[in-house]
C-alpha cells in the first residue's frame, strides 16, 4: 500500500520533488536577481510576457514581446522565455479569445470542426481567410481590452512573492 508522499510507488517524496523544484526556481530567481534585474522589473517581465504571449494571431507573439520589453526596458531573453514556455496553453487562449470576440462583436462562432470548416471552405479560400481574419481582428480586439487587466492581475502579486523570494535569496548567501 503507497503513502500519500510516495508517487507511482516508486517511494520518491512529493515533498521532495516540489523542494527541488523550488530550488531551481529560486537559483535561476537569484541568476536573474545578480544580473541587475530588479524584482519588480522580473514580475513585469513575467506578467507581460504572458500577456503578450497569448495574442491570438499565430507567430506575432515574439515581436510583441521585443516591443514590450524594448518600451518598458525589460529583459529581452527573460520576457522571451515566458512567452515561449506558453506554447502549450495558446492554441487553448486562442480559442477562447475567438469566442470571446464572437461574443463581443455579436458574430457567430467559425465552426472549428473538420465539417465546420470545409463549408467555409467551401465558399473558397479567400472567403474563408476573410472570415478567420475577421475573426482574429474580433479576438484581437478582446485582447486588447483585456491585456491591461491582465497585465496588473498578474503583476501585483507576483512583485510581492519574488519581492519575498528575492530578500529571502539573499540572506541565504
């Protein structure tokens, strides 16, 4: 019978595994801390970086990014790295922002299904880019109304953790 600390009976420790995790964390939290980065320009970085990260127009992202951080000074490769780690949720923020700005704008939603999509299709393939344009211009709007919420949502609290995270780092050494 496995205790509540072991996983997948191989009898390694959560606690464990989440004290490394932390640890990495924190080592590259000190890294980024000794490189002249500030904690509160690294909660901007990471707050914009996902802000930025998931605009809804496929492999506009990056520019987005380099703007960002070139207008507020930021850590280039910093941003960049939390835009990149957010590949795997943006096909799903996507999504939502295109139903978002369905809602808003009052468009019906473009069927995404394999049926849905060969009738658009159907009407040819500059009716159909016109309609998914119409559609990321929709989502892009919705965005754009939400990338300051966002961007103080996700601030606020994560200056007060790495805030945290670095004073404690730091009487570490």
């Amino acid at each position: 019978m496995m205790d509540s600390t072991s996983i997948n009976g191989s009898g390694a420790s959560r606690v464990g595994e989440h004290a490394v995790a932390r640890w990495r964390l924190s080592r590259r939290l000190l890294a980024l801390l000794k490189q002249g980065l500030t904690p509160d320009k690294l909660a901007l970085c990471i707050a914009i970086g996902i802000t930025c990260g998931l605009f809804p127009v496929f492999g506009t992202t990056t520019f987005l990014c380099i703007a960002a951080a070139s207008v507020f000074r930021l850590n280039q490769a910093a941003i960049q790295v939390v835009n990149y780690s957010l590949y795997p949720v943006y096909a799903f923020s996507t999504l939502a922002l295109l139903e978002g700005g369905a809602w808003l704008f009052r468009e019906p939603l473009i069927p995404l299904s394999a049926s849905g999509l060969r009738l658009y299709f159907a009407g040819g393939l500059v009716a159909a880019a016109k309609t998914m344009g119409v559609a990321l211009l929709h989502a892009s709007v919705l965005w754009l109304l939400l990338a300051p919420i966002s961007v103080l949502i996700l601030y606020l609290p994560l200056q007060r953790v790495i805030t945290a995270m670095a004073s404690k780092l730091g009487h570490q050494q």
